[in-house]
C-alpha cells in the first residue's frame, strides 16, 4: 500500500511539473510583433492600419479619445488592426499611442499629428451668433458636483459619448452647451488647481461636439454655488481669486482651440440689487481678464457673460454697465426663459400661486383653474425685445442658453392631451421668438422623461414630437 501511494504521488508530481513547464514553456513562445510603431498624421485625421504577427488573443486600447479602433477591423488571417484618426481640432500638435497587451508583452504605437494650420479666431460675436440656429444643452452630466470618478453618472444618466453627441447633431442641433462642474475636482484649495484628468475628460467631450462641427460653449456652472449664491460684498475678494485661478486653467488647457468653442463665465448668478450687480460685474471682469491674459486663440476667442439670475427683467433694470473686453466684438450675453415657471417648471402650488397646466392662445382648457392667466405670447414678445434693445442693437449678441416646459402627468385623458399640445406650442414658439428678435435658443434637456429628446444611451429620438416643435420653430 505504501510503495502504491508513494508510486501515485511522484506520477503526481511529475504532471505538475510537466504543467508549470508546459505553462513556462507557452508563455515564453508568445509572439506579438508589430511591423510599425510610429505614425505621422495631417491635421485631417484618417484611418492607419498596424499588422501584427501573434499567436495569442491580445487586448487592443488607444490611451486617447482621438482614436478609435475600427469595429470589425480584425482579420483573422494577416492580424491587421485598423485605427480612425479624429481630424485635430487645435493649433497644435499632439500625441497619442496605441497600446497592444498579450500576457506580459507590451507594445506601443505612437501617433503623431499635425497641429491645424487652418484655425482662424476671424468670426466676430455677432457673426457667429448668426452662424448658430440652435442648441441643445447636455443636462445633468459633466456638472454633477461629487468630483468622484463616477460623477458623470450621479444624475443617472450613463457617460457621455461621440454616439450621443453625433445623434443630436444628426437631429438638426448645429450648437451645443455643456455645463460643467469644476470645484469638486480641484486638488489644491490654496492654489484651485483642478485635476488634470477632469480637465481632459472635459476635452474629451469638447473634441465629440467640434468633430461634428458644432458651436460649443463650456462654462462653470452652479458647481455647488461658491459663486453664483455669492455674489456678496463678504465673498467678492475670495471668490475672485478662485474664479481667476480656475478661468486661467481652463483657457490655458483649450488655449489652441478653434473659434467654434466658447467660454461661458458662469451660468445663473443670484442677483437681486444693486450691491450685488456690481458684485457680479467683478466676478465677470475677472473672468474677461483671466482669458484673455492667456494669449493665443484667447485673445480672440468669443466669450459670454451672464445677466442677473440670467432674467431678462433683473438684466433689463440693474445691468446698466457691463464689464471690459479688450477684444472688440467679442462678447456675448446670456439669458435663462423659463416664464412663466407657473407653466414651465413648478411642481407644487405655492403661496404666490399655483401651477400653469395650460399655455398659448387656443391651448386653454375650458373650464380649468389651470390655465395661464400671465406670461404667455405677449410677454415673450415683450421680454426679447427688451434684449433686442439692450444689447443685440449695440452689436452684443444674446444667447438664450436654457429655455424648456416640463411635461406633466394629469389625471384625466383629456387634459393631458390638451397640456402636451400646449407644451409643444409653447417649445415651437419660444423658439422662432427668439429667432426673430436675435436670441439663439439653446433647449434644456436634462435626459430625464420630463424634458428628454434622446436616449443617451442607444441615441435614439424618444420625443420626435419636442424635436419637432423645436425646429418648427427655428424654420419658420
């Protein structure tokens, strides 16, 4: 019985040996061999193919959003591998690689492309805002405040992509806002230095929206609202040098980028008087400075400022002066429409009144206490012609950077039918108002049911019938 046993086990441990040899001995036989491990692109972009030789399954990962693998590029036989080059959209040259893994082989292929020769700043304020037709707002994404990895994702809706961004453009949207968090992504609260991935995940989705070829603003948003509840006398001397500190970064890291990117200062600063609209006027000095004081493109770049609360009313009556451009022609103001908000977006009754279900001549329901007894086609007309005087007959473009209606769910059939048809009344003729008095119109989606046109998931158009409102509006 010993002898038996003792027999088994040295057979035993021969087979592992054999193993761990045979394991060895394949490991050590792994080929990946790359004919070609530098490329030189134009400016253009274009599609470069590698061979390779191997015997083994190998992971494939471009280490920038530039480069895409071509899906079904695999051949099975000769191992080529086919990647697309985004045309560049900077003054400069820039660097990418391409990194091949099997087991404990690395290889890296290096792209290097030229810097775009045909950027020019030569578009005024006014030009490019005739340029833009309308815009659709990224909502609920890049300006989530976590700062944590999976912040993108904290409002539910999944991470950006060139899909999403390549369907809105397919829709008929030639413009794009992004609005974008930076406080939770800074390192160094003495200094405000914002992380560098932030800053490139940001450039990620900037490059998505110029490859299409859009008009594309990036701006701080309410980013937990160090500013925009502050515009305060106790905070201006603080919250300048932070707004300095993060505006220099974010024009430095976009610095070689074409005119199609804007900047945006802030997004809706809480104003109400005097005191605070002068508060609010150094935060948008700062910003103008900052940008500007980091040369290049900057120097001529189209940047956008805000009015109080972004409300045409509070613009109209306390923004009298407005801070200094050294670029002529280069500046832009921005209003927020969302009147009546009994209408657009209240979600309970409130002491100052109650809820709008129903707007816009022949969109009333008989009967209701529901329909808008104020701010309907008038209003509108009135509220953009006071922008149309202000500023865009002195040569000061306006953006409307958000406007939209939140859908209701009602109780009965017929109302519902009749608050939908209101709604998309509303959306339509918002829209051409705008157009008509000069404002560019850019719609709030925030990807949840009550405003959403895509699904950001498969790209597809959810709400054909808001897309449809939106653009009656912008050709008519």
């Amino acid at each position: 019985m010993f002898r038996e046993k003792l027999f088994y086990r040295i057979i035993f441990s021969f087979l592992v040996v054999f193993v761990v040899l045979r394991s060895c001995s394949d490991s050590l036989n792994h080929q990946l061999n790359i004919n070609k491990t530098n490329f030189e692109v134009s400016h253009l972009g274009g599609t470069i193919e590698v061979l390779l030789k191997t015997n083994g399954i190998y992971e494939v990962s471009p280490d920038v959003s530039w480069i895409k693998q071509q899906v079904g590029s695999r051949s099975l036989t000769d191992k080529t591998e086919s990647f697309i080059i985004a045309s560049n959209p900077t003054a400069s040259k820039r660097e990418g690689s391409i990194i091949f893994k099997l087991n404990e082989i690395t290889e890296r292929v290096i792209i290097k492309q030229d810097a775009n020769s045909n950027i020019s700043m030569n578009t005024d304020a006014m030009t490019m805002a005739s340029l833009m037709t309308i815009g659709w707002n990224l909502g609920n994404s890049l300006e989530a405040t976590d700062g944590t990895s999976a912040s993108e994702t904290m409002w539910g809706n999944p991470k950006v992509t060139k899909g999403l961004i390549d369907a809105v453009k397919a829709a008929g949207f030639n413009s794009i806002r992004i609005p974008i968090a930076w406080n939770g992504y800074i390192e160094n609260n003495s200094s405000h230095k914002i992380s560098d991935s932030w800053l490139n995940r940001v450039e990620d989705v900037v490059n998505y929206c110029l490859e299409n070829n859009m008009y594309t603003i990036i701006n701080i948003h309410w980013d937990g609202g160090w500013l925009e509840n502050n515009c305060l006398l106790n905070k201006q001397d603080e919250n300048n040098i932070k707004q300095h500190a993060l505006w220099t970064q974010i024009a430095t890291h976009f610095r070689d980028y074409g005119e199609n990117l804007l900047f945006a200062g802030t997004n809706e600063p809480n104003v109400d008087n005097a005191t605070q609209m002068r508060v609010l006027n150094s935060y948008l000095q700062t910003f103008i400075d900052a940008v500007r004081s980091t040369g290049g493109n900057n120097s001529y770049r189209n940047i956008i400022i805000q009015g109080p609360s972004t409300d045409i009313s509070k613009t109209n009556e306390l923004m009298l002066t407005l801070p200094v451009d050294q670029a002529e022609n280069r500046l832009m103001m921005e209003m927020h429409y969302y009147s009546p908000w009994n209408f657009c977006g209240m979600e309970k009754d409130e002491s100052w009144g109650n809820m709008f279900y129903f707007w816009g001549n022949g969109y009333h329901f008989e009967g209701s206490d529901r329909n808008a007894n104020w701010g309907e086609e008038d209003y509108v007309n009135s509220q953009f012609a006071l922008m149309k005087s202000q500023f865009i007959d002195k040569n000061i473009p306006v953006i409307l950077g958000e406007y939209g209606v939140f859908k209701r769910t009602l109780l009965t059939e017929a109302e519902q039918t009749v608050h939908e048809a209101s709604r998309l009344y509303y959306l339509e003729y918002v829209t051409n108002r705008a157009r008509y008095y000069g404002l560019v119109p850019f719609y709030w989606d925030n990807g949840a049911s009550s405003s959403r046109i895509f699904n950001r998931n498969d790209y597809t158009v959810t709400d054909k019938q808001t897309l449809n409102a939106l653009m009656n509006g912008v050709i008519k």
